[in-house]
C-alpha cells in the first residue's frame, strides 16, 4: 500500500506541474531541446498466454505484466534527468532508470546513474509498441538479459554528418555469487541482474554500442560487453589471505559478449535479425565452487520479417502481420566437468500480427512452436495482448 500511495503522490506533483505534452518518445525529446521543464510518459503490456496441448487441458495466464511510469525534467536545454518506475506483476515495484544526461558539446554528452546496457535491438528500446509479438524476443530475455539496467556513468553522443552514434559506460556487473551461486545453465545469465537495488561492486564492467543509419530505412548496430562478475567475497578480504583469494575468485566468471543488429524498412516491408555471442571464462572452478551448471558459451540469433498494410494513415489502423525464428542456446559450450544440455538449446517460430490503433497503442496476437534439441516433440502456445506508450 505505501508503494501506491508514493506512486499517486508522485503522479500528482508532477501532473500539477506539467505543462502540455504528446510525445511518442519521451526520453529522446528529454535530451533534445525544448520549452518543456516536465515529461510525464509511459508504458504498459497486458497479456493472456495460452498453452496448447492437444492431451491435457492447460489454463492461461492473465496477467498485466508491467506498467512503467516515466518522469523527466530539463534544467536546461543541457542537462536532464530521466527515471522510470516500473510495477511488475501488479505486485513488484521496480526503479528501472534513473539517469542524468548533460551535454558537454556537439556530439559528446555525460551520462550517470541507473542505465540501461547498450546491447541489442530490445533491451534499450523494449516498450511493446516497438517491437512485434505479444512477448519479448527470448534471445532478449535468456542471452540478453532484457530488461538489463545497472548503475555507472559514462559518454554517448551523434554525429549527425557520419550517422554513427555511440555509448560507452563503465558499470557494476552481474551478482554472480552472494553465499549462493546467482548464474545457471537454463537462464544463463539473467538471475544475476542487479537492478540498482543496493549494488555492490567488486570490479566494473566495460558497455559499448555503436549505431550506424546513414542510409535511409537502414540501422545497423555493434555492441560490446566485458569484465567480471561480482562476489561478495571479496568483501573485507585480506589482500595477504591467499587462500580466501583464491575462493573469491572462483566464485566470479569472467564476461565477453558481443553483438550485432540490424533494422531495415524498404516500402511497406521491415526485416530485423540480432545475433549475440557471449564467452564465459572461469566457469569449470565457478561451477565447482557452487554447484552450478553455468555454461561457458551462451549464444542467440533472430530473424524476422513483417509486412505493414496502412489501411487508414501512417499512424491510425497498420496491420502488420510477420514471422520470427529464434535460436537461443545457454549451453552452446560448457566446461570439461559437466555434459552439454540439448535442452538448453532451444528455438522458437513466432507468427502473429500486430494492429496499431494509433501511434504508440497496439493490439497484438501470436502463435509460437516451442522445441528444444533433447526432443522432438514441440509445445505450441496462443498469446494475446495489449501494448500502449506515451
């Protein structure tokens, strides 16, 4: 009850204080320059998720699976701040940004706070108007760990005349082991998400993106990701104890992902494909160490197509009916101690459509065959939902 209390306050103070505003992106007018001291936007997804099995009756799932608030405010045509609270589930409460963004000069800008990580098509852009499928793509919520924040500082900017935009952060890492291993074979990397919730930090880590759109209708993107994950053994550790130093550092994997993505719209077509790769060192004493089954490769792609009939305008009633096919294997390699898990390895054919109702509300269905290399057999699921962003 005290979360919807704050909630309500905070809506009320800044609603008072806004002045008029219709974004369709928020935070890319938040770092443009503008009349505007206050943005309020936002986003939600509802979804019904629908098992099929032709020999057991299943019940879906209803749920409202977030809704995100956005607050901005512009000290001056300079600097801003950004912050996002997120309601998960009706019953989590999130902080998922919290940044300020000042502009040193053309092309170079500071960044610092709470961050989303700079790699791959959804994690940066994940509201569910922008992206196709009642549901995110796996490869972004098992190889990249969408959605993927952690706390640091750093630089970004645009180059206008090249096309080329870049992001560059130091940032705390995944909690890799806190009296408990926090990684694992199945979801990889994704229990070690941090979130700014009381972070702590035993080495940082190294994001990078670079942005390519010099040719119209065409986006092409390049990201990194590298350094170490956390342990709390590191904690007051005596630099002259040998062998707790020896501990602590079998409890920390070592990081090293790389990315590409790519968007391209010609006509009324658009294609997208993401490919990730991600190299785990240190895993065979990490696994020893907790009992996990962390692999030590981790790799996904995807490709999609989709085609948008207009039927009224550019931003009224666009049916957008397309196919996706995923790939996404958490235990591409795995040390000498353990054997690969083919169930690990997985894929995933999305069809659906997507009705846009206006910019930023959609309504959208699907349907998706599930398998995985150690069968095969294939699940089929049914999904609805409902999408807006403002």
């Amino acid at each position: 009850m005290k979360y919807k209390i704050l909630l309500l306050l905070l809506l009320a103070v800044f609603a008072g204080n806004a002045q008029e505003n219709n974004f369709s992106n928020a935070t890319n007018k938040l770092l443009s320059k503008t009349d505007e001291k206050i943005t309020i936007g936002g986003y939600a997804q509802i979804d019904y998720n629908q098992a099929i099995d032709n020999d057991t009756y299943q019940n879906g799932k209803l749920d409202v699976h977030r809704m995100v608030l956005l607050f901005g405010y512009n000290f001056s045509d300079k600097t801003q701040f950004v912050t996002e609270l997120e309601l998960e589930h009706v019953t989590e409460v999130y902080v998922e940004q919290a940044w300020i963004n000042h502009r040193i000069s053309n092309g170079l800008n500071f960044r610092g706070g709470l961050m989303l990580v700079p790699m791959g098509l959804i994690n940066e852009y994940h509201e569910p108007p922008t992206f196709n499928g009642v549901e995110r793509p796996s490869v972004d919520k098992y190889i990249v760990p969408t959605t993927w924040r952690e706390i640091g500082a750093g630089i970004n900017g645009y180059f206008s005349s090249t096309g080329i935009s870049y992001q560059a952060y130091l940032l705390n890492g995944f909690n890799g082991y806190n009296g408990s291993a926090k990684l694992g074979g199945k979801s990889g990397l994704r229990s070690g998400r941090q979130k700014g919730a009381e972070s702590y930090i035993s080495s940082p880590n190294l994001a990078l993106k670079a942005n390519w759109n010099a040719i119209p209708g065409l986006k092409i993107g390049v990201s990194g990701y590298f350094g170490k994950t956390q342990s709390t053994l590191y904690n007051e550790l005596n630099k002259n104890d040998a062998a707790a130093k020896a501990q602590a550092d079998s409890s920390v994997v070592g990081i090293s992902m790389l990315g590409i993505d790519g968007v391209y719209a010609i006509d009324n077509f658009e294609f997208r494909a993401q490919y990730i790769h991600a190299t785990l060192s240190n895993t065979k004493a990490y696994n020893r160490f907790t009992g996990s089954d962390v692999g030590s490769a981790l790799q996904g792609f995807y490709v999609e197509g989709a085609y948008n009939f207009k039927l009224k305008n550019e931003n009224e009633y666009v049916l957008s009916p397309f196919v996706r096919y995923e790939n996404y294997n958490t235990h591409l390699k795995v040390d000498d101690s353990l054997t690969l898990n083919d169930a690990y390895n997985r894929s995933e054919i999305t069809m659906g459509v997507t009705f846009q109702l206006s910019r930023g509300a959609v309504l959208k269905a699907d349907y998706q065959l599930l398998s995985n290399a150690a069968t095969t057999e294939s699940n089929t699921q049914l999904n609805l939902g409902i999408g807006i962003w403002f």
